[in-house]
C-alpha cells in the first residue's frame, strides 16, 4: 500500500512542478520582483484553469503527504 502512495505522490508531485512551471512562463526577471508598470488584472481562461489545477494538485499533495507519514 505505501508503494502505491508514493507512486501517487510522485507523479502529483511532478504535476505540481510542470504546473508551476508553466505558470511562471513568460514572466520577466522585472514582473518577478516586482515591476509596477504592469496593471491588475483578473486570471482568464487557461490561466484560469492552470492556477486552480495548481491549487488542487497542491491539496493532493498534502494528502498524499499525510496519508504516507499514517500509513506502516
């Protein structure tokens, strides 16, 4: 069963990284720290999609993460 948790672990875990990564994409070193000539804005679409897959892939992890440290 603990072999099972981890394979789930690590592919949440490389989706959690693809995920991020992705939503870094297309930031400049400027955006990153903290460049104010870019206005708010709201997310849409894929972006959209992408941060709440971030979040749920986030959430997985920490279950799995838990449920592993639980499970002998």
């Amino acid at each position: 069963m603990k072999d099972v948790i981890l394979v789930v672990q690590t592919l949440v875990s490389v989706g959690l990284i693809v995920s991020i990564l992705l939503q870094a994409q297309g930031t400049g070193l400027g955006r990153t720290f903290g460049d104010s000539a870019h206005e708010y804005r709201s997310k849409r679409g894929v972006e959209k999609l992408l941060y709440r897959v971030t979040i749920i892939l986030t959430a997985l992890f920490l279950v799995t993460s838990v449920v592993n440290l639980l499970v002998k």
